[in-house]
C-alpha cells in the first residue's frame, strides 16, 4: 500500500529527533523508501553533511542509483537550504515536500542563509512540486528542543 505525504514527512520528523542535528530526509522513489539520512553506512564527516545530501548517498548506495535519482521525492524534516536544494535538482527530483522552514530553524536552532526554495525551482530545467509546510508544529518542536 502507498504511504501518504503525511506518512512519509513524518519518517523524516521521527529521524530528526535522534540525529545528532535536528533535522532529517528520506528519499522515496516508486512508494519506496530508497534512502534515509539515518543510514549508518555514512559518516557525519563534515559542515556539508546536511540530511538531504546523506539521503541522496543513502539512496544511491543502496540501490546504485548515482545520478539515477529523477522522479524520486524527498521528504525533510526542514525546508533545504540553497546547497541542498542545488543537489535535488541536479539529482531531478519530481517533488520535495518539507515540514520546518529555513526561518523556523534560524528561530529555534541556528544561524541559517535564508532563501526563497520558489526562486531556487526557476533554475530547475524539469517541473518539480514544492509542499511546504506539511506537520510543520511537529518539525519546530525537534528544533526548540534540540535548541535549548
């Protein structure tokens, strides 16, 4: 059976809470969850490890996918920054649905360059979904308690 958005945003939330930053993605292509930013095969080893990008490598290890990602959907917990947004759309994801905004995160949890993600889809060559916002509550309550 196919899980909803609701189903799926929620699996990134549930990441977030345990990550060692709040905030966390899975990629779902063909209603299947392909990669996670929980996956341990990958290491947190620098600034750039964001939770999409340990996604993206969860999903293209697992199933040799490297530059295969087209009509994926991500799911994070907290809309993506300009470097995240960059790597969805050179992967040519078809959707990104996020919970938290790029302001929610500044507000609760730390400094962030925020970004309009409608201005950064103009430079997609492909028709991508934005869904924003979806149990967004939920999403800003992991980033004030991980903030305190």
């Amino acid at each position: 059976m196919k899980m909803a958005d609701e189903q799926y945003i929620d699996i990134a939330i549930e990441i977030s809470k345990t990550a060692k930053y709040p905030y966390g993605a899975i990629v779902v292509k063909d209603g299947e969850i392909i990669g996670r930013s929980d996956d341990k095969t990958l290491m947190e080893t620098s600034m750039y490890s964001h939770a999409e990008l340990e996604a993206i490598e969860s999903a293209s290890k697992n199933k040799n996918l490297y530059g295969d990602l087209k009509g994926a959907i991500m799911y994070v917990s907290c809309e993506p920054c300009m470097m995240c947004m960059g790597a969805i759309l050179y992967e040519k994801f078809s959707k990104v649905v996020y919970a938290a905004t790029l302001q929610d995160s500044n507000d609760n949890y730390c400094p962030e360059i925020i970004t309009n993600i409608d201005e950064l889809v103009k430079y997609s060559n492909d028709n991508i979904e934005i869904v924003k916002e979806l149990h967004r509550d939920k999403a800003v309550e992991v980033l004030k308690l991980k903030g305190e």
